[in-house]
C-alpha cells in the first residue's frame, strides 16, 4: 500500500528520483543543489564577489538580486562533474550546508555501496512492527532527517492556499486517524527519495538509546541487521552513551571500523622525528617536515582520493591552481619512492600515476607511498637491535571507500634474507605481522621485486619496463574491478 504524498502529490524531487533499482542522482541535481546551498547562505549583494572567488563568470549585484538561484547556474551549466564537485566541496567547507554535504557523499559512494529500493522497503516494513517509532522523543525532529519539507508542531494543518501542509497531513492520518504505519509515515516523508546518507541516520537514530533501550534496541539492531546484510551493512554498536550502547550503520567489508585520524607519509632521508602537540587528542606534529608529511584532515566515506589530497596540497603550498598542485605533489610523493631505491616500487608508483588519472578521473583513489602504519620513536640501534615493533612503515596505502585499507608491499632480499643468506626466521616473522595486518581489517598485497626485473636505474634515471609496466597495469586494473572502482 502507498502512503499519500504531501500537499496532493507525492514528495518527490528531482534529486532524489528512483532512476534504477539503485538511488542515483542525476548530474544536473548537483548543479541545482549548489545553487540552492548558495541562496541559502549567501546574500544576493555578496553574491557576485563569492561566485568570483569561486572562479566563476563576473555578475552584476542586480542578476543576482533578480535571482540568486539562476546567477549561480548559469555559471555553472558547463561545468563537468569533477569541477562541480571541487566547487560543492568549497560551498560545504565554507557554509557547512548540510544538503550539499549529503549530494557529495551520494555522488562519490558506488553503486555497489548502497542500500537498493528493495532492502529501503524491508526496512521500512520491519519498523511497522514496532510499538512506537521514536519512543518519547519527539516525533517531528525524528522525521526531519529524511524530510525535505518543513515539518514541525509550530506549523499549521493548512496553508493559506487552504492545502493541506506536510504537518497536517502527519497529523491527520498518523496521530489522529491512525490509518498511516510507521512505514506508510517514513515513505511519505521521503524514506524512499532521501539521500543514502540521510536515510542510514534515520536508521541510527531508532536505535538511538535516547529512542530505545535494552532489549528493544538489541531486538531492533537484530533484525534490521538480517536486511540490511543483504546490501552488504550492519548496525554496529561504534560507542556508549550513559552505558547504553550506540550503534552506527557500517559497510560489511574487510575495512576497519575506525576512521584514520593521521597520516604520516611520503617520507624521506630519515626517520620523521614526531612529537604529540595534544598527547590526549592523539594530535602530533613532526619537526623535520621536509622528511615526511602528515594529512590530518577528514577522511570520509569515499575514503581519499587524488582530488582530495590534491586539494589539501593546493591550500598548503599556496599553488596557483589544482593542476599545478598535482604536478608539485606528484613531484614530491615521487621524491620519498625515489628514495626507497626500490624499481618495483617506482613502477608501480609510475604507472599508477601516468595511466589511471586519465581512466578514472575524479574517482582515483589516492596511492600513498611510504606511509607509517606503526611507529617508535627509538632507533633500531637505542633499541639495542630488539625492536617493539617489526613492521613501522608500508611501501603504499590506498584508502577506499567505507574503511577499506590496501596495503602493498614490494619484497626486496632484505624481507627473507640476511647477508645474502636464506633467513626462515625473518621470513616467518614477516608472515606474522601479515597475519596480523589481515585479522585487523586491511587488505594486503606482495609483489616479489624479481617482477620488475626490466626497470633500472641509469645515470640517476629509472626506466620502468613493459614487463613492470604491465605487471602494475593489471594489478589495479582488477583491484579495481574488485572493489567496484570506475569513472563516473
């Protein structure tokens, strides 16, 4: 049975149109959206200067005091989907719009990540089930976070149309005549249409502790967990309120469950010397920044992308521009592979960097090089050659989508051997930490160095062969296939 819509017709829009069994959002919408985000936050006399900050065609204050909305799109009507997508991550940064914010999130999350129609409408059907939805919390603010209309116990059951508003008709069938369920009252409201992002809170929050406790919540985790594992996610308890556990909705995946809070990488020469600017706050510093860098932004769902990191670089080097701050980063990453004095290594990094950016634009992933996984502050030799830690930093890390983690690593003699004779001990010790790695969530791959066996290093330049080439080629092109990573 359907759910009437709002105001005599169905609350859909065009953002959030059911395009196949998957939600997806048309390209136009993100125009829309950031058009929509700036007449939320900006003033049609500041309109003209912040659009020119933005790198958008001049104006004159009186477009945009005739129409905000249209002064925005039709400077942006040209625009592809990597540069709305730079020009919404601004807005976001700027203005926090919190609409914008979810179209990034549906934009870059893959279509294999996401909840179908059909697993939308199981849950929806489980939640009819229930005794009372948002138990004593208020029943507005709940469904304020799927619902594109203004809703509220401050607004009327009419408009001055002599309509029915989106309020009166919650009131009507829902709290009055009854004849709404929980999930006739969610589809009216936009549960089928919302955003992903938006949708999973609504999830998060009817597991709340401040809605449910106990065994209703426990009961409700388990059973929305048997549908929701169909698209591959979980409710999983991430925290505690007042002892009371406080679930989150997570991607099944090998990712891990917690969110990287610094990276260290690309470094050089020497061992980065870190220190802890705020020991509690886990925030640290590094004293010889030349030697090492440190990313301590957000990373999101979509995990890091080239774009992204580029991005942070432009802001921190001052670059003129984003291609010249993919040239200048690039260049420095290439310094800390450099140093590894490792051919597989270069290949890969190479040939990562010289193919893929033109296949999969705005969706490459970032490839990290020489990234610290573990780290002590003592050398090997202050440890008197005991170490506390066998493994401190990886030869490359790429951060995908939903907590997934690649680590790849390629063997030189000095993995399994020592003074150029077989070490089994070494080689074991080796095998453990992978095991580790593994059992903690991270993906891992070995190439052995004799794979790139064609690239060499002549005169202070390193050739990489078609044999490497191809080898670093096929690689990621079925990592890639594995984890559903291709342009948009």
């Amino acid at each position: 049975m359907k759910a009437p819509g709002f105001a005599g017709g169905w609350l859909l829009r065009e953002d959030h149109l059911v395009i196949t069994d998957k939600l997806r959002m048309p390209l136009d919408t993100l125009r829309g959206q950031i058009a929509e985000a700036v007449w939320r936050h900006v003033s049609a006399p500041d309109v003209p200067n912040v659009a020119t900050r933005w790198g958008l065609a001049p104006g004159t204050t009186g477009e945009a005091f005739h129409s905000k909305r249209k002064y925005i799109r039709n400077r942006i009507l040209d625009m592809d989907e990597a540069a709305l997508l730079k020009l919404a991550r601004a807005v976001v940064a700027e203005y926090g719009d919190e609409e914008l914010s979810d179209a990034i999130t549906e934009r870059a999350s893959a279509d294999q990540s996401r909840l179908s129609e059909l697993t939308r409408r199981d849950l929806l059907k489980a939640l009819s089930e229930l005794d009372s939805l948002f138990g004593e919390t208020d029943l507005f603010e709940g469904l304020r976070i799927i619902c594109a209309e203004h809703i509220g116990a401050d607004q009327e059951d009419v408009d001055l149309f002599g309509l029915r508003t989106p309020t009166g008709n919650i009131r009507q069938h829902y709290l009055r005549n009854r004849d709404w369920s929980h999930e006739e009252l969610l589809i009216a409201c936009g549960a089928l249409t919302a955003s992903q992002s938006r949708f999973l809170r609504l999830i998060e929050k009817l597991l709340h502790p401040v809605v449910r406790r106990g065994d209703a919540q426990r009961d409700l985790a388990s059973a929305l967990n048997s549908i929701l594992g169909a698209d591959g996610f979980r409710a999983v308890v991430t925290g505690q309120q007042s002892r009371h556990p406080v679930y989150s909705i997570q991607r099944i995946s090998q990712g891990l469950s917690s969110k990287p809070k610094n990276l260290v990488f690309a470094a050089i020469n020497t061992k980065p010397d870190l220190y802890f600017t705020d020991a509690i706050n886990n925030d640290i510093a590094i004293r010889n920044a030349t030697d090492a860098l440190i990313y301590d932004q957000f990373v999101n769902e979509s995990g890091l992308l080239w774009e992204t990191l580029a991005e942070w670089w432009q802001a921190r080097e001052q670059a003129p521009n984003l291609i010249e701050a993919k040239r200048s980063l690039y260049t420095r990453l290439l310094q800390s592979v450099k140093g590894a004095s490792s051919p597989g290594q270069y290949a890969l990094f190479s040939a990562y960097y010289h193919e893929f950016p033109a296949i999969l634009g705005a969706s490459l992933p970032t490839l990290i090089p020489e990234v610290y996984l573990h780290y002590d502050p003592r050398t090997l030799k202050e440890r008197a050659g005991d170490p506390v830690l066998l493994r401190q930093r990886m030869d490359f890390l790429l951060l995908l989508d939903h907590n997934v983690r690649i680590v790849i690593e390629v063997d030189g003699s000095q993995h399994y051997s020592e003074a150029g004779r077989a070490a089994p001990s070494k080689y074991a010790r080796m095998l453990e930490e992978d095991r580790r790695l593994r059992l903690s969530g991270y993906e891992l791959y070995r190439f052995g160095g004799a794979e790139f066996s064609d690239t060499s290093t002549t005169e202070g330049k390193t050739t990489v062969g078609l044999r490497s080439r191809e080898v670093a080629m096929q690689f990621f092109t079925r990592l890639w296939e594995r984890h559903v990573i291709k342009a948009k």
